[in-house]
C-alpha cells in the first residue's frame, strides 16, 4: 500500500482540462458502406446515404413528412389501442406490457399511423407502418386503422397510399392478426370497385402476412432500393429447399426484376412520383370518378380527361 502511495506522489498533475466526451447522435455509421455521415447530413438527405444510396429505416412520423404535402396531414382513430384476449405471456413479459413499452419508446398507440393528407395536391387516405413499434407487426388494432383508411377513402372518394414497413402478423394475437390479411383485402376489393386507386409503398423490411394481403394488392406497388421484400426469411427458404439462393435474393431490385413490384424509386423522388401516379389516376377517372359524373375504364391509361384532353401514362413513364 505505501509502495502504490509513493508511486502517486511522483505523478505530475496538470491543471489543463480533461477533454470532454463528444456528444452521441452526431454521427451514424451507414450500413451500405461504412461511411461516418454527419447527423444533419442524414436528415437533410431524408436519411439516406448521401454515398452509396443506402436508406436508413425511419419511424412512421418521419416518413410522413416525406411523403405528403407539408401541413395536410390530419391523424384519425389515433385512441386505438389493443387487448389482450389471449393472456399472452412471451420468454419475458406479459404483452400489455410489451405493448406498454413500445408506446414508452416511439410515442405511438400501436405500430400504424393513419389520417387523411393530400400528396401533390391529391386527396389520400393515408396509414403508415412503424417497424419500431414491436416491428412494425400487424394485429388488431394495425389491421383495423387500415380497414379504416379504407372505408374512409371509400366515404371520401379519396385514394388509399399505404407504406408497409413490418416483420408480419403479431404473433402475440394469434388468428386475430392472421384475419387482419383477409379483412383488409375485402375492403380493397371494395374500393377497386368503387374504382378508386391503391399505392402501395413498400420500405425495408416488408415480409411475410402484410406481403402476403393487403400489401401486393396495389394498382401500382412502388419500393425503395435495397428494401427486403418476401413472405418467409432467407434463412428458413434455404434450409427448406436445401439449395443456395440467388445474390440479392428478396432484395427489391431482384423482386422488380421477377415482375412482384413495378417500379423502384428513391426516398427523395417519392412524393413526387406518387404525385404524379395520383394525377393519373385523377385524370383517367375524372376526378377519382365522382358520384354523379361517369368515368371511363378504371385506370385506362390514354383515356380522356375531364377537359378532354389525354390522361398522362404515368404507368409507361
């Protein structure tokens, strides 16, 4: 002990500060290329990778300012919130207790945030998934928010844009969230035939049941680059069928290459191209086809417009 004293004595004190820890959040490591990128570079790039292209995943509230018109968005059954008819208990807590805990950390009732909003001046019926709350999982509550939207965009004669970003159903409210898959895909049915448009967009991840119903049944699906797209995981399609899958396998450019997708486009150019896909489908129902006023085929690309003049081939751009 009187060695370790002596050792201190000898020590030559400075009175020149101790350098303070940076603050955390400044930077964030891209996960496409390693880049250190700037925090304010990543926001005003709507976070994505100003050098390779990668886009970070977002919370559904911030997707939102980048999709529709600044200041149109208003929120609706934003009090929904799940029960728990199956006592269900997982490896470490009771789901109301999970659901709790999500609400704490993202500030969200459940996983989808839904409301009316325009896009390029286009009224849509709008509902968001948020991969942060418990992945984004579809239930009870997430698959009636979007039977919702859907019912009110029928009321409204509004358009339906939907953004999936999920892992699936929550396994937390077994058949009640598997019934959410064929619930939503009624209403859309409904609304095809009150001819009024379905764009769904899809970020990363967008997997299994909400793939599998309401998510693949847009008139026109758009995607992200480098999105993971497909029904079950990589890993469990390579131990079934015991053979190695293609480079790229689920990725989005790999599912526009087989057809499941129609086109890919870029966080920065989203409003706008969906604006522009709402101006198509405006034009070629005359108004997303108003009760009183015929329309022609639904979604006729090259039909008359209400002036008379052609409707732009927004599908063939």
């Amino acid at each position: 002990m009187s060695w370790l004293k002596r050792e201190r004595k000898r020590i030559k004190k400075t009175d020149k500060p101790e350098r303070p820890d940076l603050p955390e959040g400044l930077w964030t490591k891209c996960e496409g290329c390693g880049e250190a990128l700037f925090q304010t570079v990543l926001e005003e790039n709507l976070w994505t990778c100003p050098k390779c292209g990668f886009h970070f995943r977002v919370p559904a509230r911030t997707y939102l300012a980048v999709l529709v018109d600044e200041g149109s968005f208003a929120e609706r059954d934003a009090r929904l919130v799940a029960g728990d008819p199956l006592e269900f208990r997982d490896a470490r807590m009771r789901y109301p207790d999970r659901l709790k805990a999500a609400q704490r950390e993202t500030g969200m009732s459940d996983a989808l945030l839904s409301g009316v909003a325009t896009i390029g001046g286009k009224p849509v019926s709008v509902a968001l998934m948020d991969f942060f709350f418990m992945g984004g999982s579809m239930g009870s509550v997430v698959g009636e928010k979007i039977a919702r939207a859907i019912e009110r965009a029928m009321a409204e004669r509004r358009a339906v844009v939907i953004v999936s970003s999920t892992g699936g159903a929550r396994m937390q409210e077994g058949i009640l969230s598997l019934m959410q898959m064929a619930k939503t895909s009624a209403l859309l049915a409904k609304l095809q035939a009150e001819r009024l448009p379905f764009i769904s967009i899809l970020v990363d991840p967008s997997m299994a049941g909400v793939l599998a119903s309401f998510a693949s049944l847009g008139d026109v699906i758009v995607a992200e680059p480098g999105a993971l797209v497909g029904f079950a995981g990589a890993r469990v399609i390579r131990q079934t069928i015991g053979q190695d899958l293609p480079e790229g396998f689920q990725r989005s450019e790999f599912v526009l290459e087989k057809g499941f997708i129609d086109r890919i486009v870029h966080r920065r150019q989203m409003r706008a191209e969906v604006g522009h896909l709402l101006e198509f489908f405006w034009r070629s129902t005359r108004g997303f086809a108003p009760e009183g006023q015929p329309s022609p085929h639904p979604f006729h690309a090259g039909a008359p417009s209400a002036d008379g003049t052609a409707a732009p081939d927004a599908l063939t751009k």
